[in-house]
C-alpha cells in the first residue's frame, strides 16, 4: 500500500520495477475494459526496457516504494510529416494517484525526454469511455484527432498473409 504522505517521485523504470509494472498493466487493462494475460508479460517487457537495443522507453511514478503509475512511449515514424515522433502506449494511475498531477508530471517527462530524441511530437490514444482522461488531456494542450483504431491479431495476420 502506498504512503500518500510521501512525495511522488518520477523516474525511469528499471529492471527492479518490472512486477510492479506488470501489476499496473494488468490495472490498466481492467481499466479499459480488455484482457490481460499477464504470463511471460516479465520477461518480455525486461527486453524491450532493458534489453541489448531497447525499443521501449518507461517511466514509473513511486510513493514510498510503490509504484503508483507509469507511462511507456516508443520512437516512431511519421511518413507524412518525415521525421520521428512518440508514441506513448501507456499512462496509467492508480485510483488513489489521479488527480494529483502525477499523470501532467509523467506526460510532462515524456514530452522532455522525446524532445531530447529528436521527436517533434507525441501522440497516443484513449477509449472514447475513458471520461476522466478526455479533459484532463484537453487541460495539458493536446488536440484530438478523430480516427477508428483497428488491429490485426496474430491469428487474422496469419489468415492474411498467408
């Protein structure tokens, strides 16, 4: 359990960090409504945090020696405007944390930590049920973009490519 008395500190993830990290993805998916099988999640995410070529960049905000939230962006590639940008997969808190300004301090080391990467943009997504976040990201400047997400999972990638 945390200590809410205890200042929030932000920080990168480390290795040290990945139960704690898997726990809040299990957390966030719950949130949104999905499934989360959280088997091997461990193992996977130390290689792409931590491994010989990182593809995966986390942040993690602790109280005391919980982790109370985190957000986890990646370098990608806009065609259009031809140069990099981030994507920030993840920003989730825990119940207790929101509306602290943990989340506008974990966005805020994104933006610095992608500006320094060369990004000149970041983007990311949220269900259109999440309520809470849609203002709060209209609060930090964001503007929104009105698209339909789909996917492919490995079973249809493999129907189609096949």
């Amino acid at each position: 359990m945390p200590d809410p008395s205890s200042p929030t500190r932000i920080r990168p993830a480390g290795p040290d960090d990945l139960d704690g990290l898997v726990r809040l993805c299990a957390a966030h998916a719950a949130y949104e409504r999905a499934r989360y099988n959280p088997e091997d999640k461990r193992a996977r995410l130390g290689h792409l945090l931590f491994g010989p070529s990182p593809r995966l960049f986390g942040l993690v905000a602790e109280q005391g020696d919980v982790l109370v939230g985190y957000a986890t962006w990646s370098e990608e590639v806009s065609t259009w405007d031809a140069q990099l940008y981030a994507h920030m997969d993840c920003l989730y808190l825990d119940a207790d944390a929101r509306g602290s300004g943990i989340g506008r301090r974990l966005v805020s080391q994104v933006a610095r930590d992608a500006l320094g990467r060369g990004c000149r943009l970041v983007q990311w997504q949220t269900p259109t049920f999440n309520t809470r976040a849609l203002p709060f990201y209209d609060r930090l400047g964001a503007t929104r973009l009105e698209k339909v997400r789909f996917y492919l999972d490995e079973s249809a990638m493999k129907r189609l490519a096949g």
